[in-house]
C-alpha cells in the first residue's frame, strides 16, 4: 500500500479467472475506475488463482485498465477474515481504514456510492 500514498483511497476487489461473475464486476468496475483515477482513487485487483499465467492471459483478454495481482498470504488472510467469496471489493482510504465492501454482483452505481464515501472520510 506503500504506493498508494497521497491517494484518496485504493479499491482492492478480490477475484478468480474461473469466477463467472467475476467478469461482470470488471464490467461495472471499468466505468467507474475511468471516472474516479485521475481524482486519486487507485484500482487493484487480486487474483486468487495459482498460475499467473492465467492471470496475465485474462487481464490482458478482459482488458483490465488497473494493476493486477496474485494473492499472497497476508491477502488470503484478509479475505478469508472477511468471510466474503469472489468476486467482493474493499474501499480504504489512504490510512487503510475500510470504508465500505461490496460482495457478489455489484453495479456501477454500487462502485460509485462507495467511492463516494470514500471522498466523504477523506475530506471530513
């Protein structure tokens, strides 16, 4: 997270390639990192798949504008605690602090209300 300073806040969505709903989330996620990136808000993605081959060949097919990453142990511990399945997205503000979760099939109007929150914690 060290990267992310000076930003608004990251949004981290937890996702597999074999995760059909997964794609809609992309989907929906997309217009919204398009609005939100150039106002410091950060995407990141973590694959909980193994081959990283895998990853590379569907971010590239998805087109995914964000970073993408493959899960690590401190990032299954994470959601594993949270107790959410995939494809679900966390909203932290530039200290960490989660602001809001989003679990299953969200839109885009999920994404933006809250982003909005995390302008709101931001800017109190």
């Amino acid at each position: 997270m060290r990267d992310y300073k000076g930003k608004i806040g990251t949004v981290v969505i937890f996702t597999a390639t074999w995760c059909t709903y997964c794609k809609e989330e992309i989907r929906a996620a997309k217009p919204v990192y398009e609005d939100n990136s150039l106002r410091g808000i950060q995407f990141l993605m973590v694959f909980q798949d193994y081959d990283v081959g895998d990853i590379r060949r569907y971010a590239k097919a998805n087109a995914i504008p964000w970073p993408v990453v493959q899960k690590t142990d401190y990032s299954m511990k994470v959601f594993q605690r949270e107790g959410q399945g995939v494809p679900s997205a966390y909203f932290l503000t530039n200290e960490g602090k989660v602001v809001a979760s989003l679990a299953g099939r969200n839109s885009a109007k999920h994404y933006r209300e809250a982003i909005d929150l995390l302008f709101e914690e931001h800017f109190k």
